[in-house]
C-alpha cells in the first residue's frame, strides 16, 4: 500500500487524556501496590520496611539537600538536642555519590582543616565501623555526632586519576563552628588593595569580625577589597543582611525569603519564613564606598550567595570565580510519629532565598 491509500483516523492517532492524578489517587495507587507485594510474592516481605524505604525516596525526590532519619537509627537524646541546635559534629560537610559520603568541603581555620582531608575523599568508616548512613543529615546527626570537644576516628578512600586508590584514617574533634574564627585575617595584596576571607556564616560574630578585618585594612591605606567567599557553605541565613550592610546602603533589599508559611519554630527559635530582609544598619556611606570584588566557587552556598547576590544585583561588587551552589534554602526538622511512639525524623526545605 503505498502512502496515498493509507487511512489514518484522527481519534486513533491522538493518545486518549487522562485527567491530572490527585493525592488520593496517588495513595490509592500506594496502597494497591504495597497490597500487591504483599499478597503475591513469593517471599515474605517486610512491609515496614517497605514504607520506610518508600519514605526515603520520596523526600530524596524532593530535593537534593533533605533527609529521613528511621526510628530505628534515631538516638532520642541526639534528635533532642538537634531540634535544639545543640548537637555537635564534626566540622565537614558530606554529599553521597551513588549511595557513598564524600567529602564537600572541611570548614577552614578548624584543626580539621590541617589534617589533609579534601573534597571528594570518600568516607569508608567511622570508628572502626562501616558507614551506613543514607543521606548527609543522618551522617551528621546519627553517626558524626557525639560530646563536644570528642574525637572520632574517620577512615578514607582517595582516588587518583589514574584510578588507583590511598587509603588513610584521620581523627577529628567534634567542635563548635564558633570556636575558631571565621575571618581569619585581613592582608594588603598591593599597597592600597585588601584581601578579607569569610570561612562560614556559622558564628554569630561574623559581621563584628569583618568589621574589625576591614578597618585593620583602611588603617593601612585601602583604597579597595577583595572579599573571599569561596567554599563559604553559609550558615545563619539572617547574617547576610550584617554583612550586606558593611557596604550597603541602609534600606537596600538583601533577599527575600518565600515559604508556604508565614513563620516557622526553628531549632527552638521562631523565624520568618516569608519575609523580606533589608539592611537595618549601614557602615557605608560614611567610608565603605571603594571598589569591591567578591571570589566565589562551586562550594560558595546559601547565606554567602545571598551575600554576593545582593551586591552584585546592587552593582556594588564585580563577582569574579565560578557559579555557586544555589543552595539557599531554609530547611527544618519534623519528628514522625505513629501515636504511640517516635517513628523517624525528616529534615526539609521550607523555604527559599531569592535575590533582590
């Protein structure tokens, strides 16, 4: 038949719609599923075990930076004192790769920070024992934390590009991200250009320690700065504005922050989680007005980008390095419960920081 005596009918031709699934088509389906799996195969299933699995992927389907922590490997006390912001861990950041924790980042001027653990080493054992945390936050709370000022064994694979592998072990003190400065140090590159680095977002005296960095600097003639921003992981994402505001005007918009609620209990504390966020106090007008650029990299996220998104969207800083993260989010922590007992804990994105 050639194509002249083909016939084809237009309603055959078009796939047949079907109307957009509701939530409780999609738990229907749920249940229909687990149903078949628990009546029809051949082994005995685990059905909690199913769910909980289920649980998993769901919120890692959300986004890349939530978690779900079990009953099962949920210490009380530990889940406690994280609701509580209280629990201490050590100062590096973990992603998993195909189901393996790999080091993010080592925050800079801890003493863990001096003892050659690089980004991308991958994380084999802690204290001896294997590593079976599924997502960062369980590694961290679970696993990672313990009695500040406490030491864990951490051993490691390093790969080569030749593929071959070194493996090495590390001991880490779990320590407190205000114990060490964040600005370590302000230098005069050339005779009237400053270099000031900000390690993290993660001390609350982050603002007053730039402002003392910089006025060392224009002590010694600054007539320009460079901000280091690089692999700044942020922090308290409210600090943006303090820092913002060394060389914003006051009144000038930082970001703003969009969730489903309004405000929000966080780590104990209530915070907005829809708000716009202003600089309330300025040094700027008076004396920090020269040219700034701010170096940021892949590692540079949340409350730093925020940072050098605001004075960049202001045309106050040229922005030199590579794209950031685009982490800046606000994330908490639920308990789950069955109404008799704990069943597990997620951590979740709540809300996003945009900037202005």
């Amino acid at each position: 038949m050639n194509d002249s005596t083909k016939t084809t009918s237009t309603n055959e031709a078009q796939p047949r719609l079907l109307r957009p699934f509701s939530l409780a088509d999609d738990l229907s389906l749920f249940s229909q599923v687990l149903n078949h799996l628990r009546v029809n195969h051949p082994d005995s299933v685990n059905t909690h075990r199913l769910v909980m699995a289920a649980i998993s992927a769901m919120i890692n389907a959300s986004d890349p930076f939530s978690g779900f922590i079990p009953y099962e490997r949920l210490d009380p006390k530990k889940a406690e004192e994280f609701r509580e912001g209280r629990y201490i861990s050590v100062p590096i950041s973990f992603y998993f790769v195909q189901g393996r924790p790999v080091v993010q980042q080592v925050l800079l001027g801890t003493p863990a920070a001096r003892e050659d653990i690089l980004p991308g080493d991958e994380l084999t054992m802690i204290d001896g024992e294997p590593v079976t945390a599924t997502s960062p936050i369980e590694l961290d709370i679970v696993l990672l934390s313990g009695p500040k000022n406490s030491s864990v064994r951490l051993s490691f694979d390093r790969w080569a590009l030749d593929r071959s592998r070194t493996s090495f072990e590390r001991t880490v003190r779990r320590e407190e991200p205000d114990e060490e400065t964040v600005v370590p140090g302000a230098v005069m590159l050339e005779e009237n250009i400053g270099y000031v680095r900000i390690l993290s977002f993660n001390t609350r005296n982050v603002a007053r320690e730039l402002r003392e960095r910089v006025e060392e600097l224009e002590d010694q003639g600054m007539e320009a700065l460079i901000l280091d921003l690089r692999e700044n992981g942020g922090g308290y994402v409210d600090l943006s504005s303090e820092i913002a505001g060394e060389f914003l005007p006051e009144g000038a918009l930082v970001h703003t922050i969009f969730g489903r609620k309004q405000e929000m209990l966080l780590f104990g504390q209530t915070y907005r989680v829809t708000d716009t966020i202003r600089v309330e106090r300025s040094f700027w007008e008076s004396q920090r007005n020269y040219p700034l650029v701010v170096m940021v990299n892949e590692n540079t996220a949340s409350a730093s980008e925020l940072v050098s998104g605001a004075l960049q969207n202001h045309d106050r800083a040229l922005i030199v390095g590579r794209p950031t993260m685009g982490k800046a989010l606000v994330m908490n922590q639920f308990p789950l419960n069955n109404g008799r007992q704990i069943t597990g804990m997620i951590y979740i994105n709540v809300g996003r920081g945009r900037t202005p």
